[in-house]
C-alpha cells in the first residue's frame, strides 16, 4: 500500500494530552490558601517590620533629675529623654513633642499574644547600662503572678534591649536574661554596686513561693544578662527594700 493511499492516525489524542487537565477541588482549594498566606506573610512582615528606628548620635552623658528621674538620649537623636525609675516609663522629647511610653510597651507583638489570655500576668523592667557603652538598656521580665502562696512558673519574657532603645523601646539587638526560676518578678532595678567599670547591675525581686521573695544579683556576661542563683536576701512579700535614691550613681543635672 502507498503512503498516499495508507489511513492517517489521529492526532486528537496526542492533542488532548497536551492541554492542562481541569484542577480539582482540592487542587483549587489548595492554591487559593497557599495564595492567602503569602498575603498574609507580607503582611505581618510589613506590620511587624516597619517599626520605629533609632538614631546614630554618640552616647550623650546620663544624668539624675532627683533619686527616681534620669536625663539620658535613649533613642540616639540628639535630645535628652526623661526616664521615670518609679514607673519604669520613657517622656521622649523632640522639638515641642513629648510621647510617653511605657516598659509594658516593650514586649513584642508575639510575646503580647502569649499572655493574651491570663489576666495576671505583668511587666517589670529596669534602665541602665548594663554593657558600658554608654546607652541605656533596657531589662525586662513579663510573669504571671503567684496564686496565693504558690508560685507559678510561667515568665514569657525575660530579656535585654541594649541601646539605642527605638522609640517603641524595641532593640535591634536583644540578650537573654538568664535566670534560674521562671517564677513571678516583683521588681527589677538597675544598680551600681562597684562605679569602677561603667556598668549596672540587675537586681531582680523574685518570688520564692510560700510568701518569700528573693533577692537576685545579675551581670553582664556573653551577650545578655547571667542572674546568679544564689539569694542574697530573702524577704516578706511586703517588706523588701525601697529603691535607693541615686543607686546608679549618676551625677545631677546642671540644669534641674
């Protein structure tokens, strides 16, 4: 038989095999989540990866308005902040501006979301300069208070924002604080107990179970904050010490 006269072979089939094949459902279903959670990724980037920035000023010198008030530059943009020791809060000031913020402020939006759902939970932190370049840091603890004499082991937060502070009190550069128990922080204050090193010490009040609180030393060391284990004072939950006017040592503001 000729080649002209043979039957030709359909093509239909080789045509069909190529064209896509129809999705199904689930096919359907599943791109459009994967769609949606790249939008929402982008999103949460945008929302979490745009905040505020600190400046790039030298360090300016730290100053004491009274026992409880400091005079620093926390966020490096050349106008001295006023920091409340009493409130653990920051009064930024630029130009004519002032905008107050707390320490609670300081928790990321993560972490915010990990106490969501207990009512008891609370933030402590301390302003000093625990690693000697001349900026304030910031430490912070966020724990769920006891239950009667019963102490609970639930800190979220347990932390170091070195300076310069962003004016959200965020840092780009974070430190653990290590410490041995994860039970309820009472207070947190920054110390000087050396002035021979130019830097703070962390004291934490923290409790001990059974109506106690413990009192806790910490330093800085490889990064972060170490808060030595051993008590150095043991107290009643409403007999620890008052804050020191002026225990960071800090000279008075000329112009107070």
């Amino acid at each position: 038989m000729s080649s002209s006269t043979a039957p030709k072979q359909s093509t239909s089939r080789g045509v069909l095999s190529s064209l896509p094949l129809p999705r199904t459902r689930r096919q359907r279903l599943t791109t459009a989540i994967s769609g949606s959670l790249v939008v929402i990724a982008g999103g949460t980037w945008l929302l979490l990866g745009t905040g505020p920035r600190p400046g790039d000023r030298a360090p300016m010198v730290i100053c004491a308005v009274d026992g409880f008030t400091l005079r620093a530059d926390v966020d490096a943009d050349g106008h001295l902040d006023e920091i409340d020791e009493g409130t653990s809060s920051v009064v930024f000031h630029r130009d004519a501006h002032r905008t107050a913020v707390r320490v609670d402020d300081a928790r990321g939006f993560w972490q915010k979301l990990r106490g969501a759902s207990k009512g008891d939970m609370e933030t402590r932190g301390a302003f000093g300069d625990f690693d000697g370049d001349g900026y304030l840091d910031l430490a912070i603890f966020y724990s769920q208070r006891d239950e009667g004499d019963s102490p609970r082991d639930n800190m979220v937060v347990h932390e170091v924002h070195y300076g310069p502070l962003a004016r959200d009190l965020s840092s780009d550069r974070i430190g653990t604080i290590r410490i041995g128990s994860s039970s309820f922080v009472y207070e947190a204050r920054a110390i000087d107990t050396n002035h021979d090193d130019g830097r703070a010490e962390l004291e934490v009040f923290q409790s001990g179970g059974d109506g106690s609180v413990s009192r806790h030393l910490g330093r800085q060391d490889r990064g972060g904050v170490y808060v030595s284990r051993e008590e150095t004072d043991v107290y009643g939950v409403s007999d620890w010490p008052y804050r020191e006017p002026g225990a960071l040592g800090y000279g008075a503001c000329e112009d107070r």
